[in-house]
C-alpha cells in the first residue's frame, strides 16, 4: 500500500469485476494509515431517486468510506438514471458529458483529502461521447496513474492483458494491480494468478476474496 501514489484512477477489466469492492476495500486501508481519504465517481448510469436526488449505489459506498466530506456534484458530476451505457444515457438525458467538468471537480477533491481515488465505470473503452471519447482518454486527460482491477473467472488473462497493453499504449502508468475472485467457481484460480503475475511482470497488489456484496 505504501507504494501506491497519493491520487490515482481505477479501471477494470470489464464491467462487473468488482472496482467499488476493491476501491472501498483500498479507502479504508488508507483510512487506518492515518490518511485523509475521498472516492470519486466522475460518471455513473443506474441510479435511484432518493431523498430528491439521483442517487447510485457505487457513490454511495464511496462516500461511506471515505473520512472527508464533498459535495456530491463534485464527488459524481455525472449521475444517469437507466443502468446502461454512459454515452446513451448522457444522449437520453440530453447531457454532453464534459471532460473540463470532471478535471475541475477532481482538482477540487485534491484540494480536500490527502488521497483522491477516482473509479471509472466499465473498462477502459467504454464510451462517454458521440466524439468517440472513452474512459481512457478521461484518465488521460486527467493525467493519472492507473490501478487495474481483475476480475478472476474465465477468461480474465485475455482482458487483463488487453486492459494493460491499452494503458502501456496510451502512456498511462499502471500503478498497481489488484485480483478481485468475483467467481467462486473459478476453476485453477493460482494458475491463473501466475500467468497474470508472469505476464504483467508484477504481484498483485491485493488479493480480495470473493464476497456476495459490500453489504
């Protein structure tokens, strides 16, 4: 954990690995360092209407374990409804999502906590506008390192290494990575974790078990 950087984005390798698992997991580890601590969520699609406001759940766990207060627009300035793809929730709700709006609020969250941890939603090529922007050019623009989430089941060696080549690609350092046992049934999970470490060069950074919920 000490070799993580004070801010930095977390990916995965596709949607439903377990980033807000692994980011709240991350949160309170740096919490008991004796840090101050805040989770972003620049976009997220599939929210609910509570107390007069959209609100989504992976937000919600952020904000829970994190020791600094925000106000939510800048914790998540972009909140859609429908539980479908950014883009076509953005084109539905008649929002451009706007990268200039996401880097002002992230400056501002780094002004507020000694650790700003910004979670992406889906992989790195989920799109986020008609101009065929994706996740990766808003990690770019926000000139962050990237901690990759990996989704151990079939076929998590093939997305992984995509994921990071992509990142290698587009100079964003990979700062870490973490491997999420999302399927209990996961048949040869150690030899699996050893062709990632072999192929990524590097341990992970975490192990986190498989769990049923943040609940």
């Amino acid at each position: 954990m000490t070799d993580l950087p004070r801010h930095f984005f977390v990916t995965g390798t596709d949607t439903g690995v377990g980033k807000t698992t692994v980011t709240v997991h991350l949160m309170q580890r740096l919490v008991a360092q004796g840090l101050s601590v805040i989770g972003m969520k620049p976009v997220a699609s599939g929210c609910e209407w509570i107390d007069g406001v959209w609100q989504n759940e992976d937000v919600r766990h952020l904000t829970a374990a994190a020791n600094v207060a925000a106000p939510p627009e800048i914790i998540n300035p972009y909140c859609f409804a429908p539980h479908i793809a950014p883009h076509i929730a953005a084109a539905q709700a008649g929002v451009e999502i706007e990268f200039k709006v996401i880097q002002n609020a992230y400056v501002q969250l780094k002004t507020l906590a000694d650790v700003v941890i910004v979670e992406g939603a889906g992989g790195l090529l989920v799109p986020l506008s008609p101009a065929q922007h994706t996740m990766v050019d808003l990690i770019q623009s926000l000139r962050m390192p990237a901690l990759m989430v990996v989704g151990m089941r079939l076929g998590c060696i093939n997305h992984a290494l995509l994921t990071a080549h992509m990142l290698k690609q587009r100079g964003i350092p990979l700062c870490g990575w973490v491997a999420n046992y999302i399927d209990p049934q996961m048949s040869m999970p150690q030899e699996n974790l050893q062709t990632l470490i072999t192929y990524l060069q590097q341990p992970p950074l975490l192990e986190v078990p498989f769990q049923e919920s943040l609940a």
